[in-house]
C-alpha cells in the first residue's frame, strides 16, 4: 500500500498542467546533452534551460502537435518543470 501511495503522488506531482507553455523532457539517460538538445530542436522545441543530468531539458515545445513531434524525436517523459527545478537546477 505505502509503494502504491508513493507511486500515486509521484505520478500527480510530475503530471504537466494542462495549457502549460513550457514542460521538461526526459530523454534515453545514456544520452549526451548534445543528442538532447538535437533531438529537442528537431522538434521545433525551444530550449529554456537545461538541468544537471543532461538528458532532462526544459522546453518550449511548438503549440501544434508540439508533445507529440518529441515523443517522436526520443522523449521518454514530460515532466512539469516546476516539479522538477527544486532537484535538478543548474
């Protein structure tokens, strides 16, 4: 039950709020920050900045079809930014 509720309010605190303009992204972890970057920029993301483990970015992606372009490009994971400044600020 504890890993569950764990699960849960990690999944709800990481959840990016709908009409969010800016998200992070989580790339493959054996990723440099140059394939990151590439990959997010092959998406039309704009770079906001990036954190300490280099396959987590934060972006700005395109309005249209944005999220979907980077899943394509290699995106693992959209985080809320917010959510993830606090650990992984650089």
């Amino acid at each position: 039950m504890l890993i569950a509720s764990f699960i849960a309010v990690a999944a709800l605190s990481l959840q990016v709020r709908a009409g969010s303009e800016v998200v992070a992204v989580a790339f493959p972890p054996w990723w440099s920050a140059q394939q990151a970057m590439l990959a997010a920029a092959s998406a039309d993301a704009a770079l906001v900045r990036t954190t300490t483990l280099s396959s987590l970015l934060v972006v700005r992606p395109r309005e249209h079809d944005g999220l979907a372009r980077l899943r394509e490009a290699g995106v693992w994971l959209v985080i809320d930014p917010q959510a993830v400044s606090a650990c992984f600020a650089k």
